[in-house]
C-alpha cells in the first residue's frame, strides 16, 4: 500500500547534494564508523581478490527511473527481447518487456497512478450485496466485509474532519495575517512588528499569539492537505475505480495486460529503493548501493493507493519465470481480498528457489497480532520458508536505535536492517533522504544479492540462513518501543533474531560453509 509511503511512514525528503552526512552510512560500521550500518563496506574487503557473479534482483515497485545516473548501468536486459519492434520475441507473454513490466497499464501507454484503498474496494464490492448472493471466487474476500466496513467509515470520517481542520485553520490563519496587516499598514509581518504591538495592541492579542504559535511559512499545512485530498478523492472514493484502463477481472491471472513503461506516472519510492540495492559502487557519484554485481528487474505493481493482489501475483510470477533470484516486496496492506493468488504465486518463488525479501511495515503495529498483507503465512500450519520480514533501524545505538515507525514482532519479524535517514536515488538523476521500512528491506535484499553473487551455490534458504544466523545481536539493550514516546522495551524483543543484518559477518559465514 503506497499510502505507507506517503502518510508519515516511507518518507521521501528534499533531494540533497552529494556528500551529505547521511551518505552511504547504511554501509558504514559500527566499530569503525561509529554508526550501525550494515558494515557492507568491511565485507567488501574482506571478499577482495575474490570473483563474482551477476545476480538478478526483481523490485516490485512503484516505478523506477532506469536511466539514472548512478543506476542504469545495474539495470536487467531481457536478453530475448529485441527492443520496441512490437513483438513478444521470447514467448513469455509480454511485448518487448526489455528491462520489466508494467502491471498498472494497457497497450495504449495509459496508466494507473492514484488508487483506492483495499478497504474501499471491499467495501464497494459487497455494500449492496447479500451473502446469498456472492460467488465462489468472492467468498474469502466476503469474510472481511464486517470489518471493513467499520475500517473504511472510520477512516473516512477522520480524513472528513481533518479536511475540515485544515479549512478552520487556514482561514483562521488569513483572517490573523489580515487584522495585523492592517493594523501596521504593510503587506507582511515580522515578529518585530509582532513584539511591538504585543506591547501595544491588546485588541489583537489573540491574533498575535496565534501567529507566534505557528510561524510565518505554513507550507506544511499545504502537504498536509494535498495528502488529505488524495485521501479523499481517490484513496477513499468510492465512485472512483481507475481499472476501468485495464478492464480485467481482478480474480483472474489468465488476462493479459500492462506495457513495458516501468517508470510510470510516478518513480519516486521505486528508484530510492533500487538504488539502495544496486547504485553504481565507486563511480564518484551519489552512493554506493549494497551489491556490486546485480542487475535490477523493474516491475511497476504498487499505486499511489492499495496494491491489487492480482498485480502483485503477476509481478512474482514474471520474476520468476524471467531469472530474479531474489524479488524485493516494500509495499504492504491491510487486507488481501484474494490472498490465493498471491499465495500460489509465493509458492511458486518457493519452489524455484527464489529469495523473498519484504519490508515490515510502518504502523509501528506488532504483527504477531495485527495481521498486515502480504505475508509469509499460507494457512495456520504452512508459511514460505524462503521469506525474510525487515524492520527498520536507525543510526545511533540509544533510545531511538528502533525506529518509532517500525511494525515489530518476535515471531513475524525476523530482523533489522538501517532504515531512517537513508540517502538514495531520486528520478531524472537526483538524490533524496527517506525513512521507512520500505528502505530497510533493500538493504537485507542487496546483503543476499552480495552473498549470492560470490557464493552462487547458495540455495535461496541457506540464504535466508546466514543473514539471520550472523546477525548482530545487541543483547540487554534498551530502545523505545515503537509506537510509543517513553515505553522501553528490549531490542532482541522486536523480532525472531534480535539482530541486525550484517554484511561482514554475512560473507564470512558464507565463506566458510561454502569451503
């Protein structure tokens, strides 16, 4: 769900210039950088003089810009397909897919930007209908309706009202700005103008105390309401259904669809997190992202809204078939009306040995108890055993060493990785700093693109393996407890290792059991 993204969780930042302070430091190390990254650059020497394979990494996604600087050299070729002559020349369903697909499009180059949530979708699929009245194929998605329906009115009612809000206040905030200007006569205020006729004006008393309270520049007010306007116009509409483009049933995978326009409307959150796996290492520009020999495939699924589990199922399933040896999932949601076909599809990763890395989430729930989608677990008695569920950390060792963002659980997450303040790659070559769990997964997906590309035997479980088994465990050690300002909770009490991904200690592991 890109609302993760765009609603205080993932959050893209300013661009920045190179040689920021933040620059690079998930690579950095503990020990001898002073900050917990993921010591990626002690691995690097370790492995010197040593040679590796390239390793195909698939990143189900937003959109990413393929021809940034510091990534085009990383990004996957179909080496079957011949370029823009309108010809699916290697049989595989999709006409010249070169570097991807597009899951969110049709052949005529239109494409999905804004999406509704799934509880809207729900909700609008089954309001009018009774249980007698739903099909096989809706039955599992029917279950949910009770609590959606309570989901999508709260939601709503609370998007309505902070609309409101933000109205209250920006008039609120005019009227204020007016009566001081025209008693000062100028067409702006200061706050020595403000100190003055706090002294000497107790008319505007009120007015001159709101205007200390909030500042002269309220810009933010205006994201604020341009996140709540998305909201509501197309998160939670209910009139609003842009599948109309696409026309398929959302049920069946057989329908095919798409172009191969892997940057879309929109690449933002899609280039950030490539670029943490797989930006050009040692080329003097902007970072260094974890894997040096690896290849990005781009498959665009993920909208400015809640993902379709039938997009999500296409995109595992070309992945696979098309040679991704790892697939990056930073998207996630609430609820999965047709977990099936995303459950089919896992199992198929699974089956061909494939690596599934997926970002936790940023509601800083424990999802031991609040269930979020996609998930590892097929049934009560089954789950993907080659699936790693990342958190997100921060860079400094003290109370804020957790980010206060983060979904935990002791038995659904299974580790940490650096997460906060990381600087990556925006479109048309820009830089960006950006937070979120969405952030931490690439970095555990590029730490096994790393080990399988200098110890190609590794199957994906030995994988998963020894990026959990040499975590770094910081044992003892307090944080706060996401979600919370005070509440202090044990680190090794978020997820299943207690750990934190670590590179160095990754290859050296990997180097001995491959001896």
């Amino acid at each position: 769900m890109l609302t993760w993204f765009l609603l205080g969780c993932n959050i893209l930042f300013a661009q920045t210039k190179a040689g920021s302070i933040l620059n690079n430091w998930f690579n950095k190390s503990p020990i001898d950088d002073k900050v917990y990254g993921a010591e990626v650059y002690k691995a690097y020497d370790f492995l010197k003089g040593k040679k590796s394979k390239t390793v195909i990494v698939a990143v189900i996604d937003a959109g990413i810009d393929i021809n940034h600087e510091d990534l085009k050299e990383n990004i996957w070729v179909n080496p079957n397909e011949i370029p823009d002559n309108g010809i699916d020349d290697d049989n595989n369903g999709y006409i010249d897919d070169v570097n991807g697909w597009n899951f969110l499009g049709n052949a005529k180059g239109q494409n999905i930007s804004f999406e509704n949530t799934e509880t809207a979708r729900i909700y609008k699929r089954f309001k009018d209908k009774e249980k007698s009245e739903i099909d096989q194929a809706d039955r599992y998605a029917f279950k949910f309706f009770k609590k959606v329906k309570r989901s999508y009115n709260r939601k709503l009612k609370d998007a309505e009202r902070t609309k409101e809000w933000i109205v209250r206040f920006k008039n609120r905030y005019k009227t204020a700005c007016s009566n001081i200007c025209n008693e000062i006569g100028k067409d702006s205020v200061t706050i020595a103008d403000l100190d003055s006729l706090r002294r000497a004006n107790k008319s505007l008393k009120r007015d001159i105390k709101f205007m200390f309270m909030h500042g002269f520049d309220i810009s933010y007010v205006k994201e604020f309401e341009e996140n709540i306007d998305i909201e509501l116009t197309y998160h939670l509409n209910l009139d609003y259904n842009p599948r109309d483009i696409i026309g398929d049933d959302v049920r069946n995978l057989k329908t095919s669809y798409g172009n191969n326009n892997i940057y879309g409307p929109e690449a933002s959150h899609g280039t950030f997190v490539a670029g943490i796996i797989a930006a050009k290492r040692d080329n003097n520009l902007g970072i260094d992202g974890v894997a040096e020999n690896v290849k990005i495939m781009g498959l665009k699924a993920v909208p400015n809204g809640d993902e379709r589990d039938k997009d999500i199922a296409k995109a595992v399933r070309y992945a696979v078939d098309n040679g991704a040896q790892i697939i990056n999932m930073s998207f996630g949601k609430s609820f999965s009306p047709y977990k099936y076909l995303v459950d089919e599809a896992f199992e198929y990763a699974e089956k061909k040995g494939i690596l599934l890395v997926h970002a936790a989430g940023n509601e800083s729930y424990n999802i031991d108890k609040v269930k979020q989608y996609p998930t590892k677990h097929i049934s009560k008695t089954k789950s993907i055993s080659s699936w790693i569920t990342v958190g997100a950390s921060g860079r400094n060792k003290n109370s804020r060493f957790v980010a206060n963002y983060t979904n935990y659980g002791k038995e659904n997450v299974d580790i940490f990785a650096p997460g906060t303040s990381l600087r990556s790659l925006a479109p048309e070559s820009k830089y960006s700093i950006g937070s979120g769990t969405s952030y931490a997964a690439p970095v555990v997906s590029g730490v096994a693109a790393l080990l399988l590309s200098y110890y190609p035997q590794l199957t994906a479980n030995q994988l998963k393996d020894i990026i959990l088994q040499s975590a770094v465990r910081y044992k003892d050690t307090k944080v706060t407890k996401p979600g919370t300002q005070k509440k202090q909770i044990q680190f090794e009490k978020l997820s299943k290792t207690g750990g934190l991904v670590n590179a160095y200690e990754a290859v050296k592991m990997a180097d001995a059991m491959t001896k």
